[in-house]
C-alpha cells in the first residue's frame, strides 16, 4: 500500500470516529464525502448523497439562499457563512426538520476551492435551553408572586437579586439596589453590626444550616420595617460559599398589633386590679383605721405625760415608738395598695415567691379579718427564685384569695379557712395552691370556670379567673382547677422549671 492510499484510509477512519457529521462539498456544492455521523444525523447512505446538491439536507427556505451564498463567496472571496458558525434548520431523509450548529471552512490549497461543513445536532440543547429558560420564567413568577421578601446576596453580601414585595416594602426599584451593599442600602446603622454577627455565624457554621433572626429595613422616607428573615448560604460544587439567599416576613404591623393587644391586657388587668381594690375598700379601711387609732391613742398620752410635773420620760418614749411603729405599719399598707393599682409597663424580674406573697400580707388580713376568714400561710422554704412579673402575679394570688374568701362565707364563723401553699414538683416545677373549705365548684360550672364574665357574684365581673389564667399563660404556665376533699376548692398555679433556672 503507498502512501497516499494509507493517508486516504487513515482520513476515512478520522471521519468516521467524528461525532459530528462532516460533509466536503465542491465549489458547485456537491457533496464529495458524507461521513458516518453525517449518515446517522440525516438519515441517508453515503452513496444516496454523494454526487448530489447539499441542498437536499436543508429545508426550503435555505435552499434557495444556498448556492447565492457559494457564488458571491467565488466572486469576492467575502464570507457570509464560511468561517462563521451559525443555527440552522436542517433537513432529515424523512422530512422532519430539526435545529443544527453549522460550522463552514474553505480547505486551504483546493482549486477550484472545495470546502468542509460539520454539523452538530442542537435538539437536545435546544430542549434544554428551552427548559430551562421555561423553568427560568416559572421561578421568576413564583418569585414576584411570592407574598415574602426574596433577597440574593453575593460572598461579599452585595445584593444580586431582589423580588418585586422587596421592592415594595423598600419602596426601591430593582435597578437601585443591584450591586448595592445590603446592610448599607437598607439596614439602620444602629443594626449593622448585629446583622454582620448573624452573616457571619451563618457562613462559619457546619453543617449549613438556615438561620433566623430579625432584623429592620429601611424603607420610604426613612420608614423602620421589621423583618423576620430566614438566609441560607449558598455553595459551589466544591463547597465554597458564592451567596446568601434570603426570605424575609414583613412583621411589623402584626408586632405593632401585639403590642396593643399587651396594652389593651395591660388596662383591662388594671381595671381588675382597681376592681378587686374596691371590693376590699371596706377591709382596708379597717386596717388602716387600727394603726391610725393607735397613733391618736399614743399620742394622746404622750401629751398627758409631757403635762405632768414630772413626766415619765421612758413612758413617753415608748408612746413615740409606738406611734412610729404604727405610722409604718399604716404606711407599709398604702405601698402595697399604691404598687398594686398603679398602672406601669410588664416587667419581669428575679424574685423570691414566697416573698412575692408574703408581699400581700397587709392587704389579705383587712380583706380576711373583715370576713371573719383564717387565712394560712405554708410556704415552701426551698423554693427556687423565679423571673416573674411580681405584680400580676400578686394579682393571680389576690383573685384567687379573694375567691377563696367569698366561696367559705356560707361556713359558720371561725370555721372559714383559706390555705396558700408554695411547693416544687419532681419535674422542677413551680406551684402556688390556693385552697378553701366552702361549698366548692358546682360541676356544670367547672368546664366554664375560666371563661369571661361568667360568675356566680351578685356584684363580680367574671374577669378575675380569666385574667389570672391569661396572666399565668403568659409566664409558660397553666391554672387549673379540681375539688378540695372533702369539701371546697383548690387552684393550682403550675409555672415551668425553666422559669427558675440561670437564675442569679
């Protein structure tokens, strides 16, 4: 075999391991060589092509324009496709016609000039491209449809991407806040630092895990809205971190509606206060009558003494004492009358419990001696500091005493009792008892207990159980209720052991 022959073999065997089809057509456009891949793409034999117009692989519309491009490339040498890969549309042997990547090279040193064409099938790119850009469309309507803020962020937290409710809330157009900084387009310069820590905590955590915080925007006209956010870190196939995805909540109207709800729980548990103040007017005024008589009675004798001849200085001294005692004994009263009415914001604080009761003391003996009622004391000694509202949980003591109070009025005289007990459970729980030996709860009452403005008082309002259950609710407890044995009533206050531990 000579060497021409063996290069002519060697050039059949390169074409025919080419994936792409390959077509070599002269300069009148007749196919001269149609390899493998070319008979696979077009359903023909090379035989069934060679000799022929490359025009019957090209749909109609080509055709026509086909040998026009040849004949000006002869006479000016200026391509239109030569070198210059383009689409087009190509022509099966069946007819069907299906996207393809032409690709047109002049073989160099051929006269009259012959040239070489490959051709790729773009079907399955074009589908893809299709898809995705389909999908493209899709996420995009999910996204401007979406009801949340949708924030892209790059590695450097430069803003990438922002939805069309970004956009209203910030009341910024797209254009305004592409390349932008977030935190210092948006973030109240105050924030910026606490924003940073949580970015910075999302990025360095492993596994990535999505974090939530909140954190305000700016918006219109120097507008503070407050966001909860949820960002997930997004990773390269290698695991490097190239963005930040966020989607954020606008809250700032439901946290402004909470905030009047607190307000509004805040008043109606001041009335209640006020309330129970009032029914105990007459038990309080007592109390504060005997201090108030035993000032006048000391200082009467005082004023003897001082008017003999030879006054007693020791007695006259003791009579001071008195009048002081009793001065701070009917002061001590109207401190916890004045910081039980008084309206002021919920604050929370670590506290004694069994003090918190104690606290109560000058006002639930007016209210008991007035009603002939024991009132006992039996205070765990070990129990654990809690953080609680000192106040309205006083208010939940004093409603259930008071109820306690009224419930044993039906017993004879000196057979009225009103226990409050304090005790931890296995669990490390909190409970304060209140338990009464009256005529207990009718059952059909017993289901509507907690529900407002139902009462069997002639002159109650049905709001003290339920204040004090919200009130109980609010510190992650419960209030419930069951039978004294063998007569009466016990409530029972249940606060979670989380609220005495990392105590100080």
């Amino acid at each position: 075999m000579n060497a021409a022959a063996a290069h002519s073999l060697e050039a059949q065997a390169l074409l025919d391991a080419t994936v792409d089809a390959v077509i070599l057509i002269d300069h009148r456009g007749i196919v001269q060589v149609f390899n493998r891949s070319a008979e696979r793409l077009f359903g023909y034999t090379a035989a069934e092509t060679l000799g022929h117009n490359v025009r019957m692989l090209m749909t109609e519309r080509d055709r026509d324009q086909h040998d026009a491009y040849l004949n000006r490339y002869l006479r000016t040498g200026v391509a239109h496709i030569i070198g210059i890969g383009r689409e087009v549309q190509a022509c099966r042997k069946d007819g069907s016609v299906f996207p393809a990547f032409l690709s047109v090279g002049r073989i160099s040193g051929s006269d009259p000039p012959r040239f070489v064409g490959f051709i790729q099938d773009m079907t399955l790119r074009q589908q893809a491209l299709t898809a995705l850009e389909s999908e493209r469309e899709r996420t995009n309507r999910y996204l401007e449809a979406a009801q949340t803020m949708l924030v892209g962020l790059d590695a450097q937290l430069r803003v990438t991407m922002v939805n069309r409710k970004g956009c209203e809330v910030l009341g910024r157009d797209e254009a305004s806040l592409l390349g932008a900084g977030w935190s210092e387009a948006v973030v109240p310069a105050e924030r910026r630092a606490a924003l940073s820590a949580e970015f910075d905590a999302l990025l360095r955590h492993r596994p990535r895990e999505p974090r939530h915080f909140e954190c305000p925007v700016l918006a219109r006209e120097g507008a503070v809205r407050e966001i909860a956010w949820r960002c997930v870190a997004i990773e390269d196939a290698h695991g490097v971190v190239n963005g930040v995805l966020c989607s954020g909540d606008d809250i700032t109207d439901s946290r402004r509606a909470e905030q009047e709800v607190r307000e509004a729980r805040e008043r109606v548990m001041h009335v209640s206060r006020l309330a129970t103040m009032g029914e105990m007017a007459s038990g309080i005024s007592h109390e504060l009558n005997q201090p108030l008589a035993a000032i006048t009675t000391y200082a009467q004798a005082g004023s003897r003494l001082l008017a003999m001849n030879d006054p007693d200085l020791a007695e006259i001294r003791e009579a001071l004492r008195q009048i002081a005692e009793q001065a701070l004994r009917a002061g001590e009263i109207i401190r916890r009358l004045r910081s039980l009415v008084r309206n002021r914001a919920t604050a929370r604080e670590w506290a004694d419990l069994n003090e918190v009761i104690r606290e109560l003391g000058p006002l639930t003996r007016a209210d008991a001696r007035a009603s002939d009622v024991r009132v006992v004391l039996d205070l765990d000694p070990a129990l654990p500091r809690a953080h609680l509202d000192r106040i309205q949980m006083q208010q939940v003591v004093l409603n259930l005493l008071r109820n306690g109070i009224d419930a044993v009025q039906s017993l004879p005289s000196g057979q009225r009792e009103v226990h409050i007990r304090t005790r931890s459970t296995p669990a490390g729980q909190l409970q304060i008892l209140v338990l009464d030996n009256g005529a207990g709860v009718p059952e059909e009452l017993r289901g509507q207990l907690f529900t407002p403005f139902l009462t069997t008082k002639q002159h109650g309002t049905g709001l003290g159980l339920a204040i004090s259950r919200s009130i109980v609710e609010a510190h992650r407890g419960r209030l419930d209720f069951q039978p004294n044995q063998p007569q009466g009533a016990i409530f029972i206050v249940t606060l979670p052991g989380e609220i005495a531990a990392g105590q100080p």
